[in-house]
C-alpha cells in the first residue's frame, strides 16, 4: 500500500483546483466508453499491459525482440507498481504504471538520476506511459484519458504529484498539450534515448488544457 502522504504544497486536499481537475479526469474517462480504463487487476490483465509495452519498446528500437523472450516487457519494481490501462474490448491499447512513495525506499527516478524529489513523500512516480500505435492521433485523446484515469488512482490515494521520465519529444508533446512541467535534472541515457525527470502538477495545467479537453468539469475551473 502507498504511504500518506504529507500535508504540503500540492498534496493538500484544500486546493479547490483540485476538484476541478478530478472532475475533468473523471469525465474523460466516462466519456471514454466503451472504451474500458481501470487498473489491471488480475495476473492476465497485467501482461497484457507488459506485452503491449513489449511492442512498443520494440517498434521503437529501445530494445531487440530477444531481449523478451516471453514477449513481455517488466521488471522487479513493476511487482509493487499500480498498473492503469485501457481495454476496447478484451484487447488493451494503452498502458500506464503508478509507484507510490513508501517510507525507506527510493523511487526508481529518484535512483536513476540520483536526486531526492520534493515534498519527501508526496511525489508519485508515473511512467511506462504506452498507447497503441493504432489508437494514436494527432489530437492525443486515448493518451489523456489514461493519464485521467492516473490521475483519478493517484488522488484515491491522497496524492496530487507525479513524475515522469520523458524524452525531449514526449517533453515537448506534454507542454503543447498544457500541461505545467518542471525538469528535475539533466538528461540521462535511459530506453535508448536521452531523457529528463519531469514533475507534473496537473492543479497548475494551462487554460490551453482545459480549452483542449473541454467538457463542464474544465469549464468550472
């Protein structure tokens, strides 16, 4: 289970952006359907996940085919992780992993690029951040809706940060969407790309966000 995490800046509860912001998510993915968003939770649901981020990381030439010989892409932390994806159908088109902060432990990111993330404990780290490549367009819309249905996990447990590890592009893609960034540290050679820690604080997302999305929930921001 995740640790509670502390009454601090971006993490209390009393923020009214943040029921804003929880209503927008929960109204994407209800809008959404029949498309199906929710943690995976059976064994079989979780390597659908693994193996749809198996593909991805192959089309992309992050790794070889026979870096997986069973097809599925995972790793010890994954054991601990939330696992968050959408199903059309009993086929899954889009991936997300949640680790939330436990007391004595580092985060992978806070490991990799040996920094400590701030508020301790309030922080939880979202990644292996996966769309099908036939669900893709150039409006992103599968990909906001999962990070909706992230969002919506990471506040039924208290928090209201993420962090990410993000290319450049993926960095890039995330700010013209609107989202409010902020790059931890210099790059690091990371899945064959340089890439960077990125903290989110979805309560200070631009208008342009809200435009975009749309919806009742944005408009009472």
């Amino acid at each position: 289970m995740p640790s509670a995490p502390p009454t601090e800046p971006g993490a209390a509860s009393g923020d009214p952006r943040l029921g804003a912001v929880d209503a927008l998510a929960a109204s994407l993915v209800e809008r959404a359907r029949p498309l199906r968003l929710d943690v995976a939770r059976e064994q079989a649901e979780r390597e659908q996940l693994f193996r749809l981020r198996c593909r991805a990381v192959v089309e992309r030439r992050w790794a070889a085919p026979d870096a997986f010989p069973d097809g599925l892409e995972r790793e010890p932390v994954d054991e601990r992780a939330v696992h968050v994806g959408a199903w059309r159908g009993g086929e899954a088109v889009a991936a997300a992993r949640l680790i939330f902060p436990e007391p004595g432990r580092r985060l992978p990111v806070e490991e990799l690029f040996e920094l400590e993330l701030e508020p301790a404990g309030a922080v939880v780290q979202v990644d292996r951040v996966t769309v099908a490549r036939a669900e893709s367009d150039r409006s992103h819309r599968l990909l906001a809706t999962l990070m909706a249905r992230c969002w919506l996990e990471l506040r039924a447990a208290g928090f209201a940060l993420g962090v990410g590890i993000d290319s450049p592009a993926m960095l890039r893609l995330y700010r013209r969407l609107g989202f409010t960034t902020s790059v931890l540290a210099p790059p690091r050679a990371y899945w064959g790309e340089e890439r960077v820690p990125v903290l989110f604080d979805p309560a200070e997302a631009s208008d342009a966000l809200w435009a975009r999305l749309g919806g009742a929930a944005g408009a009472g921001r």
